[in-house]
C-alpha cells in the first residue's frame, strides 16, 4: 500500500461563510502527488465526513451533514481524482490511494482515531479503512452503503436502470423537455434534468427534489472500481475482525439489495443495522430527520462507551 505523504501539512485556502453554520475553513493537504481540499466547519468531537462517487466532491453533501456542525467538528474533503482534489492521471487511481489518503489527513489532523460519517462509496471506503487500520478507528456511521462483493452491485445497477426507464420518469422527462423551462431558466432547467438523472435513486421519483448536482470525474470512478475487482473475499475475511461500533442506515427501497446491508450487519462483530422504511438511497434527503437523529444519538452513544 502506498502510504506517501507530505511533511508540508495543511496549505490555507480562502474562507467561505455558509448559511446557519458560520465560517467554513477550506485548505487543502499534500499527499503525495495530490493536494487534497478539505473543508472543516462547526465545533465539538471531530467527524470525519466521507462522499460517495467515486470521483465526486464533497459539496453535494455539505448541505445536509453540516447540520451536523452545532454539536460536531466536521472535517470534508474532496477525495483523490474528484472536485478540488484533481489529479494529473486519474486512470491510475485505485482503492489503496483512497485509504492511503484518509490515512495522510488523519497524520495531518493529529487524530489517533477516526469517527467516520459515510455515505455510499464513502462508506465502502470507511470500511477499507477500517480493514487497512483497524486500531486508527473509532466508530463508522455508514449511510446507505455500496457493495463490495457478491452479485450485489450487478443487482443494483439492474434495479437502477429499471427504474431510471420507467413510465414514470419517462413521463417526467418528457413533461420537462416539453416545459419550456430551458428557454426561460436554463439554471434551474438543467438542475431539473440532474435530478431526473438520479431518480431511480428515490423512493418515490416525484420526490426526487433538493439535490445539490455534482460532477463525477468518469476516469477516476471507473479506475477505483476496476481496482477492487476480486478484493471482495479478503475484505470480508477482514471485517470479520473490525470490532468498532458501527452504525448502517438502509432505506428499505434502495436499489442496493437489503441483503446487502443485513450481511455487512452481521459480519462487523459491533454493527447496528437500522432500516429506513420511508427511503430510497437518498435517506439524508428523503428522511433527513430521521436518519440525522439516527447519526446524532449514536454519535453520543458511541462517545460515551
């Protein structure tokens, strides 16, 4: 594993206000050959906050999981080959990079262990984590949680696809195209075509609403999943021995399998599964009071254990 990282520390960067939660402090990392932006906000006990992609930022989540901040020191960042972290050959990246990186901010930081918040591919990679260095985490609070073996991504992409052409958002795209919208707002028309484009992820497409849209970086997504072709059996056998308190949120409509998130329960000697009846793959959307009281409480649990 490469575990490079820079003696140069944290280089500022411009600060910016964001509303309900103060000062936002952005700066960005050295690791290795890539600076990675980090943005710290709130006060308390520090989170780690870890996004989906991957190949994304972190800007997506930021307005929900800042809520956080009235209790949390919450410590985003954009991850290797995504948003402000670029790199310069991002077909190259893989899952060590990724886990090496978290390892080099936890350096930089000065944490002993890591309380790790994740959402989706963020929470595959908490759980890499949390194989790689069992002894450098605290607590994991996945959300919604990607695959990382058996034929369960292979079922999710099937079900997303079967949903993302159904009649229903068929219609709704129509409906749109044929609105005019473009002509007269072409902001919010193309934040109406971003969202049509992950309905399949809701519930309930109609709810499909408050998304922040976001760019994926297409080579590093797919050199991060090529990366982890065949590690599955050995990330389990690992798991098996990770015996932090782990929380797992999964909505029951998902369109990654239940049996998904009920395995992963039972094979973290300390996990929590709680199902979100009313969710999709959204729930800090689609449940946001429910799945962040669900994250608060086991947050102060996991504090006084």
């Amino acid at each position: 594993m490469d575990g490079s990282r820079s003696d140069k520390g944290p280089r500022p960067a411009p600060q910016r206000e964001e509303a309900g939660q103060g000062s936002a402090r952005g700066y960005t990392v050295e690791c290795g050959d890539c600076p990675l932006f980090v943005c710290e906000v709130g006060s308390g006990r520090p989170v780690v906050v870890l996004h989906g992609g991957p190949g994304a930022s972190h800007d997506y989540l930021y307005p929900s999981f800042s809520r956080l901040a009235d209790e949390f020191h919450l410590y985003f960042y954009d991850q290797r080959g995504g948003g402000r972290s670029s790199v310069p050959r991002p077909t190259e990246i893989g899952w060590r990079h990724h886990v090496a990186d978290l390892e080099s901010l936890r350096h930089a930081w000065g944490f002993e262990r890591l309380t790790l918040a994740a959402y989706s591919w963020g929470a595959l990679l908490a759980l890499l984590y949390a194989a790689e260095y069992p002894e450098r985490v605290r607590a994991l609070a996945l959300v919604a949680p990607a695959t990382g073996w058996g034929d369960y991504h292979r079922r999710f992409r099937e079900e997303f696809e079967r949903r993302s052409r159904s009649a229903l958002v068929m219609r709704m795209r129509a409906e749109l195209d044929s609105s005019g919208l473009e002509e007269q707002d072409t902001a919010a028309y193309w934040q109406r075509r971003f969202i049509l484009s992950v309905a399949g992820y809701f519930r309930d497409p109609r709810e499909a609403r408050d998304v922040t849209p976001f760019v994926v970086q297409e080579q590093a997504r797919q050199a991060t999943w090529a990366s982890l072709k065949g590690q599955g059996p050995e990330l389990r056998r690992r798991l098996e021995t990770v015996d932090v308190p782990t929380l797992i949120l999964h909505g029951r409509y998902d369109p990654i399998p239940m049996e998904w998130a009920e395995e992963l329960a039972a094979l973290l000697p300390a996990a929590r599964l709680v199902v979100l009846e009313q969710s999709g793959h959204l729930p800090y959307l689609e449940q946001a009071g429910r799945t962040f009281a669900e994250i608060r409480g086991f947050l102060h649990e996991e504090a006084g254990s």
